[in-house]
C-alpha cells in the first residue's frame, strides 16, 4: 500500500513538523517587510521631491513670463532661462547629485505661447514642464524597481491676458545671531552718527593760584561701533529693504533666535520684520558660545509640520495669506566667534546638513571670527556665494545688504 510505504510516512511527518516553519516564514516574509519599508522611504522622498520641483516649475514659469514680458529675455532665449531656474531652485536640494541634475536639465523644457492684441502690445503664456528620474534605495530595488519618476508643470502669463491681480513670491527667513560676550568688542569702523567720544584722564594742572596740582582733563577719541551694535544696524538695514519689497507685510515672515552658551527665547516667525528688529535691537552681549541649539531652533521653526497634510507650517501660513504655498526658505547664521562648548561644532553641522536636505537656503556670515568660527560657517552655506567674512562694520553692513537684496528679488512683482 502507498499509504504505508515509508517515503509516504515521512512526507506525513515533515508536513506535520512545525518546528521549523517560523524560520521558514520569517526567511519569506523579511525580503517583503524590506522592500515595503524602502517603497515607503521613497514613497516619502518622492513626495518631498515633487513639492520641492514643484516650487520651482512655478517660479521659473513666473520669472520666465516676466523677463519675456519686460523684454530682458526673448523666445529665443526663454528655454534656456527657464531650465537655468529650474535647476538652479533645485541645486540646493539635489547638491552634489551630478547624474539627477543631468536628468533634470534634459528633462526640463519650456513652450511659449505670444499673443498680440489690436493695439500691438504682447503678452506671453509659458508653460515649464519638469522632471527627472529618482533613484530609489536598495530595499526598493529588490522588487525591480530601480527609479522614480519626478515631475512638475506650471503656467504663467505676462503683459496681454495676464490677470491684473499681483502675485508674488513669498518667503520665510530666520536669523540666527552670536550675542556672546565678544560681540561687545570694538570694531575699527567709525560710528556715522557720533564719530567721537569724550573720555577723562589724570594730569597735571594748575589751581587757581597758578600753581601745579593734581587733576582731570578731558580728551575726545574716535568712536567706534562695537560689534553688537553693528549687528543692529546689519538687521535693521535687511528688515528695511525686506518692507521695501513687502510693505503690506503679506509675503515675507521672519523670526530670529541669539545664542551665546544657550539659545535665548526665540522671537517666533511673523508676518513682517517688526519683532525681529524689536528683538535684536535689545540684545546684549555675554557669555561662551554654543550656536548648536539656535541653529536647531531655526530648523524646527521653517520645517514644522502643520495640521494639513503634505505643509508645513510655513507653507500654511503663507497659503492662507497669500494663497502661494511655496515660500522660499532662508536662515541667516552669524557669529564672531567660535564655539566653545562640547560638540556644538558637530550638532551645529547636523542641522546645517538637515537644512539644506529641507531646501533651506543658509546664508552664514563669519564676522571678524577666528579659524575655527570660519571654517563651520563656511561648512554650513549653502553655496560659496552664501558665506560672507565681513572684517570690520562696514563690510558687515554690506553682506546684510547683499542677502536682503538676493532675497527681496524673490518678493519681485510678478502676474498671474
């Protein structure tokens, strides 16, 4: 009989035997758990990675829709400047990735539409079109997959059939500034508004009989800013050119957060440059330095999640206002210094590095620092154009002024 022959029994026996089937199992199910944890990873990217091309499908079809209608670009030219923008908004968030930039740049293309009305004026709709393939991780890989497709359309018209409604960039930005005891240090640059300053010395005199005695006399010095006081200004200056380009405060929010061996109480992101302002002009200096915790403060302020999923909570206020869910980013980071205390050069750079994954564009100014002050600003820029190393005021004065003039162009009336 089959049924008793002892090949038979055997099988019924290792069908039976369930001692081993856990391992058997978890061996199946683990290359499954794997690549479903690396979908949802890419899943994830790809999402952060449409908003982020998204946001810049959109500015270069502005950007390109007002050049043409401005007449500083021609339809010759628009592909070109549009696949520039493209993938110039996007460098910071694919840095240092050659082959997807590559992608980007064939992947990108622009179509211009001209129309002409009775009286001869142009108008212009251009249309950028966007994308690129994503490389995916290697959990993902194990189900064949090997990449992602990224993409992003947007439309804009300038001059003949653009609305009258005006629209136009907004942005976040967030100051993060050394108040520690070196910042109350003299610079060599002569104070505008009160070049000179009295003082009193001990010399010898004469009394009223003509005789010599021991005395007082006062002299006049120059006056130098000292740095905290540059700093004030430096702020000031950028909140004005900031207003200039804002006035209505509907498109630029700004926060700010001083450090010196702990970060202070931040003045929270704000419609406007009011509290900012407010803020660092009541800034004294003291104490080390430890720029870890601030810089974390800035990070955690512009990519903080909101209750609406896929925003942030940036991207929600500036909705609601504006109804333009794209500020562009900005953290302003400066010190005169170097840290002090353990680790912060190391925490510091975390942030700097989560910062730019995030699409935050950081601007650092290493101002009259050591080598050692340099060195992390100069780690933590988002480009060399980013760091400034200002070695008196005036030259302070000018990096603010460069960076609120870089930013405020992004405030640049635009048309639907």
């Amino acid at each position: 009989m089959i049924i008793g022959s002892s090949k038979f029994r055997s099988l019924l026996q290792l069908i039976r035997d369930r001692s081993g089937n856990f391992g058997i199992l978890t061996a199946i199910a683990l290359p499954v758990v794997a690549a479903t944890a690396g979908v949802a990873v890419d899943v994830t990217n790809m999402a952060v990675s449409n908003s982020q091309l998204q946001a810049a499908t959109d500015a270069a079809a502005l950007a390109t829709a007002t050049a043409l209608g401005n007449g500083t670009a021609t339809t010759s030219n628009a592909q070109q400047l549009a696949t520039q923008f493209v993938t110039g908004q996007m460098s910071n968030y694919l840095a240092g990735d050659t082959d997807t930039i590559n992608s980007l740049k064939t992947g990108t293309s622009a179509s211009i539409t001209k129309t002409t009305d009775s009286s001869g004026n142009a108008g212009y709709t251009v249309v950028v079109d966007a994308s690129y393939s994503m490389q995916v991780n290697g959990m993902t890989r194990m189900l064949g997959l090997t990449s992602m497709n990224v993409g992003a359309s947007s439309t804009s018209t300038s001059g003949v059939g653009a609305s009258s409604e005006a629209q136009k960039n907004p942005l976040s930005m967030y100051l993060v500034l050394d108040r520690s005891g070196s910042m109350d240090e003299a610079t060599n640059t002569v104070n505008a508004e009160k070049p000179t300053t009295t003082y009193t010395y001990s010399c010898r005199t004469t009394n009223s009989w003509g005789l010599p005695v021991n005395g007082n006399c006062t002299g006049t010095k120059a006056n130098y800013y000292t740095k905290i006081e540059s700093l004030k200004i430096a702020v000031t200056n950028l909140s004005t050119q900031l207003n200039k380009a804002d006035p209505n405060n509907q498109y630029v929010r700004t926060g700010a957060d001083s450090y010196n061996s702990v970060a202070q109480t931040p003045s929270a992101l704000a419609w406007g440059t009011t509290g900012v302002t407010k803020y660092v002009n009541n800034l004294t200096a003291s104490g080390t330095t430890n720029s870890a915790p601030a810089f974390t403060a800035a990070v955690t302020a512009l990519t903080l999640a909101s209750t609406t999923p896929g925003l942030t909570n940036e991207q929600l206020q500036h909705k609601n206002k504006s109804g333009i869910a794209n500020p562009s980013t900005y953290i302003v980071f400066m010190t005169d210094g170097e840290n002090n205390v353990a680790n912060a050069d190391t925490e510091t750079k975390k942030q700097c590095d989560k910062a730019r994954n995030a699409g935050i564009r950081v601007y650092t100014i290493a101002f009259m620092a050591p080598e050692n002050g340099e060195a992390l600003l100069k780690y933590c820029a988002t480009t060399a154009s980013d760091y400034f190393t200002p070695q008196n005021a005036a030259d302070l004065f000018s990096a603010f002024s460069s960076i609120a003039s870089q930013t405020s162009k992004q405030i640049t009336l635009l048309t639907k």
